[in-house]
C-alpha cells in the first residue's frame, strides 16, 4: 500500500488551482447548478478550502459566468486563454505567473466532496520526496461493478508508492474470479482519484509534451507522464469520490447534501 505522510509543509508553498470550463458534454454548466443554494463550483471551492497545507486557493477559468459567479461568493479567481486543451493547460497558465509558489495542486470543479484531508495528502507526498515531480491519490474499488466500469479508472502502482499504469480497463485483471478479491485487505484494485500535485517546473513542462499513445488511447493524461518516463506517486485514502459528471451524480449529491443540512 502506498505510504501515508504527516502533515508538514518543510517551508514549500503550494497553492490549489480549480480548472473550471462552463460548458460540459454530459451535464450541461454543471458548475453553475445551484438546487441547494450554492453553486457546484462554490461548493467544491469550499472543499478546497479546507485544506491546511496550500496557502490559497483559485479558480482558473476562460468564461465570464464562472469568472462573476466566483467573484460574487467571495472566491479567487483568475481568466486564462480559452485554448488551454486541458486543465492541466490552464493550471499551468496560472503557474506562469507565480514563481513564488514551489507545489500546485490541481483540483476539479466537479468534486465537491473532496476532503481537505486528501488535499494536504497529495501535496505532503511531494513534500515529504523531494525527488518527486508529481503526485496523485487512489481509493479502494469494493464493487464489481465499479472495477468493470469505463469510466472508473483504475491505478496500479508498486510497493513505494509509484504507479505502474492507469487503465479504464479493469485492472489488475483477476485470472480466476472469487468475489472474495474485493473485500482483500490490503486492497487489490484502486480506483484513481483525479487529483494531481506538481512541482511548477514540472508542470511548465508537462504542458509542453507531446500526448502519447498510451494517452491517445486510453484518453488519460496522466500516462503521458509515464510514457515520457517520470513517476507519480500515488497516496491512498480510503473515502469515497464522488464527481458530478451526470444529471444523476447531480441529484445523488443533492441528496447528500439535504440529508446532512
């Protein structure tokens, strides 16, 4: 299992960026949603913000909606070129103009229910490896249905912590099935968690690389960082993820949310 680090900065300063486009294929301006009185990205900004390691928290975005949105709860918020490919581009765009910050950390606007803990996490594994260039979280994969999913992508990593490959393919493939292969401890399958830290130079870089074929293929930006030969180190929470891509995430995390308010 992936080793776990105490929380301590070593006198890095890292910042979160949130990467928020308006328009998405499957839930139309899902950051934008507001049924329980707040909108999606203000509740991840929220999120985000309970974090202990980063000193700051904020949006990059290339739309004016998002942009007033963000200014009219209080938030940061930064306008970046409307043809960044990725956010990783956009991050990255706002790295450019802080020399001063050692460590970013790239948080999607979808996940609201990102824990502060799990932030701190992914960024005290660069911390706590000072050789590392980039870094990543996992959590356990307890359904069969989850492993066999597309859109749950998978991470395999080795005994130190650093990851062999991520795959929508369910992964490691089982040669003979027992149900028992789920509820193993330690864990067998781990879903990958979609948030990154980087060093900023680092990060410069990434944003200038070629995609892969592994990239190209699996439509997973993270192997670009494999096929060009670096590491990611991958720490593991064991809390669920919970990204807001469908009108049924959506209603799931209203749910939620009523259900705790």
């Amino acid at each position: 299992m992936a080793t776990t680090f105490p929380i301590s900065s070593h006198g890095l300063v890292s910042q979160i960026v949130i990467p928020a486009r308006l328009h998405s294929t499957r839930l139309p301006e899902k950051l934008l949603l507001r049924e329980t009185g707040k909108t999606l990205i203000e509740h991840t900004y929220e999120a985000a913000s309970q974090a202990r390691l980063p000193s700051s928290v904020c949006v990059a975005t290339d739309h004016q909606r998002i942009f007033d949105e963000v200014r009219a709860f209080g938030g940061r918020v930064c306008m970046t070129s409307p043809a960044c490919a990725s956010g990783t581009d956009r991050v990255a765009e706002v790295a450019l103009q802080h020399a001063e910050v050692d460590i970013f950390v790239n948080v999607q606007g979808d996940e609201p229910d990102l824990s502060g803990e799990s932030i701190d996490q992914v960024v005290a594994l660069l911390v706590n490896n000072p050789g590392a260039v980039m870094s990543t979280l996992a959590t356990p994969i307890r359904s069969r249905e989850q492993w066999e999913d597309p859109a749950c992508v998978k991470a395999v990593f080795d005994a130190s912590g650093r990851a062999l490959y991520f795959s929508r393919s369910p992964i490691p493939a089982a040669r003979t099935w027992d149900d028992a292969l789920l509820t193993a401890d330690p864990p067998h399958f781990y879903q990958h968690v979609g948030m990154y830290a980087y060093r900023r130079d680092f990060l410069l870089k990434l944003a200038q690389m070629p995609r892969g074929q592994l990239e190209q293929l699996e439509s997973l930006e993270q192997l670009r960082v494999l096929e060009a030969g670096y590491s990611i180190l991958i720490g593991v929470v064991d809390e669920p993820t919970f990204g807001i891509d469908t009108e049924r995430d959506y209603r799931q995390f209203v749910e939620r949310r009523r259900r705790v308010a």
